[in-house]
C-alpha cells in the first residue's frame, strides 16, 4: 500500500484506524488518570465516574491545560518528535529542554516581548 503523504508516512488505513483509536485512548487515560473527579466539568463524566465526553478530548485536554505549563507541554512535544526522529529517551528530553531554553531567549530578546502573551 502507498504511503499517504499527507499524514506523516502512514498508509491511509493506518491513519483512519488512528482517527477511531485516537478517542478511545484519550478517554483511557483521562479514566485512569480520574480526570473526571478533579478537573472536568462535564456532569455526565462525573456521573459515570469515567470520561465519556464528546471525542474522548475533553477531560484529556483539561488535564493537560491544567497540570502542565506551556513551556512544558511545549518541551514534551519537541521531546516526543525528537524520539520519532530516533534519539534516545533521554537524549531526546534534554534536546528538547535545549531548544525550548533557546527559543524562550530569542522570544525574550525581543524588545516588548518579555512575559507578554
């Protein structure tokens, strides 16, 4: 089967099957991390006690929103491209804390951009 190249390598099968895993995953972990008990604000979840929110994003996402800052989240992402790309775990997280470090200095460089949003 061809690779899609629209999708970062995967055959358009393997993305489809991604699309319809991709919630069930999301409500897993948002579950067994208890996302509905602290964080989310949608009483059908608390009700079950479980996420079962629309898409399986929303407790997920609230979790993430709340627990980590953004240059976390931000140093979490690089990491993870940076482990596709073949590095090792722990050569992956300190590159990424590398190139966050470099980037927030060049963003603070710039005049008026000093903790500004």
């Amino acid at each position: 089967m061809p690779r899609n190249p629209d999708h970062r390598g995967a055959t358009r099968e393997e993305f489809e099957r991604y699309e319809r895993e991709r919630p069930i995953l999301l409500r897993s972990v948002a579950t067994k991390l208890e996302c509905w008990r602290y964080l989310c604000t949608l009483p059908e979840c608390r009700r079950a006690q479980a996420c079962i929110g629309p898409g399986g994003e929303h407790c997920a996402h609230t979790f993430l929103r709340t627990c980590f800052s953004n240059e976390e989240r931000a140093t979490f992402k690089e990491a993870l491209g940076l482990r596709l790309a073949g590095l090792s775990a722990d050569a992956a997280w300190h590159e990424a804390e590398r190139r966050i470090a470099q980037h927030k200095a060049q963003l603070e460089a710039i005049p008026g951009m000093r903790g500004e949003r």
